[in-house]
C-alpha cells in the first residue's frame, strides 16, 4: 500500500453485524486486524463471544455485545443494532460488511479515492466475487455482474431509482459511503420496526441510498462474498417473500404502516434532492417500492416462473460461457422479467457456476473487471487456515 492508500483507509470506519457465527468472526478479525481501518463489530448473539471494548492487543477493533432481550425478534435486534451503528462512525468513509465476507484493499483503496476526490459522489459499488468453502476446499464465481448500472451515478434522482422497480438493484448494503451519507441511510431505513415486512426493509435501504445521492459503479473486484451459508431465518413463515411483501402492501391492516414504510424513501428522496415537495417525492417512493410484478397471495405465480427459469438457464449449459452471460441478461430483462435469473440458485447459473480458484483466476482475467490476484489467494489462504493459526479465539 502507498502512504496515500494507508492514508485513505484510516478515514475508514467498517461495522460488521454478526449473530452466532464466533468462527467466521476470528477470522474476520484475523483479516482485519493488520489493516488501518476502524473496525466495530455488533454481536447480537446468544452468547458474548470476547471482551467489550477494544480487543486486546487490537486497537483497531471495537466489540460491542448486545444481549437479546426475551421474546425479541431476531429481526427487531438487528435493526436495534443497525440503528446503534448508525451513530459510530467519526470517520469521512464508512461501510458495512458481513463477518463472512471480505472487502479486498485495492478495491477500497480505488472506492475511497473516488469518493475522496469528488463532491457529487455519495457511494461507490464493485464487481462481487463469490466463494464457496466447503470440505477444506474453495469454489469460486462471479456475483450479480448482470446489475451493473451507469444511470445509479446520474444526477436525476429518477434516473437513479427508475432500475429499483424492474428489480436492477446493487449491493448498496456493503458498499463504500461518505460518512455523512453512511449514517443517513441506515438511521432513516430502520427508523421504524416493520414486523412482516423483511424483503421490503432490505429494499428500503438499497433505495434510500440512491435517494441520497449518486453512486458509481466500478469494473473492480470490491468484496468476496460467501455463496451458501445458513443464513438467520429472522422469522417462521412462508419462504416466497416476494410472494408475501406483495401480500403485505395490499393487506388494508397495514395500511397506516405502509405510508409510513413509503414516508421514509420520501423523506430520502427529498434529502437528497432538496427541491422537491413531499407529494412529489411520496408519489416516486410509492412507484419504486411498489412490486415490478404481480403474483397470486399465495406465490404461485412468482415459484411458477422461477421453475421456468431453471429450465431455461438449464438448456443454456451448452452454450459458451460469455454467450451464456449475455443470454441470462437479456432472458432477465425479457422473459422473467423482475423475477430474473439473478433470483435462480447459483448453482444452476451455468455462465457464473462455481470453479476452483486456479480455473476462476483464469477465467476473470478473461473479463473487463481489475482486480489484485494476490489479495484473493490470500483470502483463499485464510479460508483454508486451520482454526489453530488464528491468533484470537472466541470464548466458546
């Protein structure tokens, strides 16, 4: 790293929410803690995993344990942790991350330049690299490339939420923010508790932080992301949650909350756009948080065209990999519409399936997108690091 890099990253504050996972947690701190950044991890497990405070011998990393509260959602504890979050931050660049994935430095350094060198710039978004670790042995792939979008950078508010309501949404969740932007985003989103409405708060914050301001995409690998994990299952019920967040607008009962769930993108909206009256700026939220699609009450539309997408991405397997990719675009946009191949398991995408590091590297350096192949060896290394090697243990 330069000293103009080193510089940039101690401008950087990273929050990484975590919950029952103390494994992935070491070594996230195993990778982090040799970084110049600020580090604050939010634990709302059932169990306090380290000391409070800053870690021992790590000055960098802040721990912060939040004991559930009985008969407390996983859910209304997330966002209670979101909304401490929001507050951290004394930094100019803030960001989030989970405990299993990992920001690569060259991306950072390039996101923070950016958002260092210009007024207008809010965020900065990349190319997610996925991986798989299982049966100490790594599987590598591309992630969401398909939803790279130049208009989220435009100036016109329109323009950057119009892709929002066919689904074309970036990983604004872990992107690179000016801190001021940063605290906006996630105090605003989880201002408010939305009990059955889990799909529509994760699309509140992908759309308040383009309400906020400009974000630009960049042909550069940002962040590896895990592919399967068990994933918090925040609350029982149905696993349509497309299905049910369009049950959930139209339920007459939740008529009072919804306004107030589309009242929070206005309010955004005319943050970030100042001149624009609050009629103005609720018509758009209702239009952008609004579904792009219609199903029955019960999802059977919506699981009908996700069966009709397997089997086209399945008869898609003996075309090329580059013909692949583009087919599963265009079929995105025009035959599974919002649903889309982006909503398909990754394991029956055949142009971004899973491959051994050796063969993906060789791959990726086919692609327009910059990336450092020394820093994703060295988190494949880390990934297959027996537990042993890590230098901090949570206290299990």
């Amino acid at each position: 790293m330069t000293p103009e890099e080193i510089e940039l990253l101690r401008e950087l504050t990273i929050v990484i929410p975590t919950y029952n996972r103390p494994y992935e947690l070491e070594r996230s701190i195993e990778y982090w803690r040799d970084l110049p950044v600020t580090l604050h991890i939010l634990d709302g497990s059932e169990k306090q995993y380290f000391q409070v405070g800053v870690l021992p011998g790590l000055p960098n990393i802040n721990y912060h344990y939040f004991k559930p509260n009985d008969g407390e959602s996983l859910s209304l504890g997330y966002k209670n942790r979101m909304r401490f979050a929001a507050q951290l931050p004394t930094t100019r660049f803030s960001a989030m991350i989970g405990e299993d994935d990992f920001f690569v430095i060259s991306g950072l350094c390039s996101s923070l330049k950016i958002l260092s060198e210009s007024e207008r710039i809010c965020s900065v978004n990349g190319v997610t690299v996925g991986y798989e670790n299982l049966n100490h042995e790594t599987k590598w792939g591309l992630r969401q490339v398909e939803k790279q979008n130049k208009s989220f950078a435009s100036n016109s508010v329109i323009n950057r939420l119009k892709p929002q309501q066919s689904g074309q949404t970036p990983i604004v969740y872990y992107g690179i923010f000016k801190t001021e932007t940063w605290k906006k985003v996630f105090s605003i989103s989880y201002r408010f508790n939305f009990n059955t409405n889990l799909i529509g708060g994760e699309r509140l914050v992908h759309a308040n932080a383009l309400a906020l301001g400009p974000l630009s995409e960049i042909k550069q690998v940002i962040w590896l992301r895990q592919f399967c994990v068990e994933r918090v299952n925040f609350e029982a019920g149905s696993l349509d949650r497309r299905g049910e967040y369009e049950k959930y607008l139209r339920d007459s009962q939740n008529k009072s909350e919804i306004r107030d769930y589309f009242g929070l993108l206005a309010e955004a909206i005319r943050d970030g756009t100042p001149n624009w009256s609050k009629k103005k700026s609720m018509r758009l939220a209702i239009k952008v948080l609004n579904p792009g699609f219609k199903t029955s009450e019960n999802g059977f539309k919506y699981r009908l065209r996700k069966k009709i997408a397997k089997r086209l991405v399945g008869l898609g397997s003996i075309f090329p990999p580059k013909l692949r990719l583009s087919l599963n675009r265009l079929m995105a946009n025009k035959l599974t519409k919002s649903l889309g191949f982006v909503e398909v398991d990754q394991s029956v995408k055949p142009a971004l399936g899973r491959q051994d590091l050796d063969t993906f590297l060789q791959r990726l350096a086919n692609t327009e997108f910059l990336y450092d192949e020394i820093e994703i060896r060295k988190v494949n290394d880390l990934l297959l690091k027996p537990r042993e090697e890590l230098r901090l243990h949570a206290n299990l």
